[in-house]
C-alpha cells in the first residue's frame, strides 16, 4: 500500500480552512442593505437585507392524485446565496424587482451548498411574476432569529460533547442575537441550575417564561416551568443550608 506524506505547511492550510469555514456558521456578514415596497405607490417602505437572487424558478414535485396540480406551475425556487449565516429553513424571504418592489414571498424549504455556485437554497412559492437575476431580501428584524438560531444550535452541540463554558456563550450570544428566544434562556439556565447558581438560574427561566409565546415544543414549554419550579425550590431550601 502507498502512502502519501503531505508537507506540514499544507495541514496547516487545510487545518486553517476547517476553522475558516465552521467559524463562517456562526458569524455575521455584512449583506448590503435596501428599502423595498410592496406597491409602486408606497410612499414609506421597510428595511431589508440583500442576501442573494434567483437562480431559478420551476414547478414544485407533487403527487399525481393532488388537485391543486394545475395552480403548482413555477410553484418552486432556487436562489444563489452571498451566504447562508442567517438563514434557516422555515424562514421567510421575498423576490423584489429591479424597482424594488416585492413580487413574491418564499418560504424556505432547504439550504445547501453547491461545488459550483456556492450557497443555495430552495422554496416554495408563487413566481410567476419572477425573473432570473432578481434580487432576494430578508426583514432586517428577521435576521437576527437566524443568527440566534444558529448560535443556539452551535450551543446545543457543545453541551451534547460536554463542553459546558462553550455552549454556555453560545446560548448568551443567541440570546443577544434574539432576547425572545426562550429556549436558549431555558437551557441556560440549567447550565446555571447544574452548577447551583440559583440566582442566574431564576432570572434565565423567567426570561424564558416570558417568551414561552415563541415556543412550539410541548417539551421545552414543561421544561421551561420545571426549570422555574426547582431553582425556586433550591433557593428556598437548599442555598440557605448551612455548608
């Protein structure tokens, strides 16, 4: 069997670019920013993030027995991303024209990189009316819960590998990111819980309580009020045990 001895200067390089592109997936980018509307008449439009543009469009793979056949042309998306922090499936975007008017909404169904055009995600829609070329943007307020989710899921991982100080600036930096997201309040407050800081602990789940409109896990909504039940608990009768 050969084999093949490779320099140290090139590991290094590869090495290098590993952490290059893991860091990538949790950083921010600077996507160019523009004023978009949803009619030609609007005098005021909102604030929005240019985070790509259209690949193409085609019809969306259906069952033969689906009635709405007929309505699902140019029904599916593929746009060409400048990045892929930010954004996750489930997300909504929309395709302005060259004007800067709105024309149609996506909903994301998948994110994936491509050998030969980088970042590209795919979506469900209506596009009759897009073009290739056209610009795809996202609500600047809507960035930020991609980025929390991102530094949430970064989080996740390093709890599950046991890196505890890790994961737990990754849950403050998807809290910075998204102060609503209450189940990166929940879980930092078990990381406080399991090293019994109460105090921590109580204001993290009570953060998360507050936010539990934004939850849609059953599991994490009993996980968030457990949380508040045991810290409670503990500070009333187990910080003030003599040591």
């Amino acid at each position: 069997m050969l084999k093949y001895k490779f320099p140290l200067s090139v590991l290094i390089i590869v090495f290098s670019f590993q952490i290059i592109y893991s860091a990538d997936m949790i950083q921010k980018v600077e996507y160019r920013k523009t004023t978009v509307f949803y009619t030609a008449d609007d005098k005021k439009g909102w604030s929005a993030y240019v985070i790509g543009k259209v690949l193409s469009t085609g019809q969306r793979q259906i069952s033969d027995n689906d009635l709405n056949q007929a309505a699902q042309d140019k029904s599916k998306i593929t746009v060409r991303l400048y990045s892929a922090t930010g954004l996750r499936k489930g997300q909504t975007l929309f395709v302005i024209n060259e004007r800067n008017l709105i024309v149609s909404r996506i909903e994301i169904n998948s994110i994936f990189k491509s050998t030969s055009f980088g970042y590209l995600l795919t979506g469900y829609g209506n596009f009759r009316r897009v073009q290739e070329d056209f610009n795809v943007v996202l609500k600047t307020e809507d960035i930020n819960d991609g980025f929390s989710y991102v530094y949430k899921s970064r989080a996740d991982y390093f709890q599950k590998t046991g890196n505890k100080s890790k994961s737990m600036q990754m849950y403050e930096k998807a809290i910075e990111a998204d102060k609503n997201n209450a189940t990166a309040h929940m879980k930092l407050g078990y990381l406080y819980y399991d090293q019994k800081i109460y105090s921590y602990a109580k204001k993290e789940f009570e953060l998360a309580y507050e936010s539990i409109w934004n939850v849609y896990d059953n599991q994490d909504k009993f996980d968030i009020i457990r949380g508040m039940i045991i810290t409670r608990y503990s500070l009333a009768y187990e910080s003030n045990l003599p040591a």
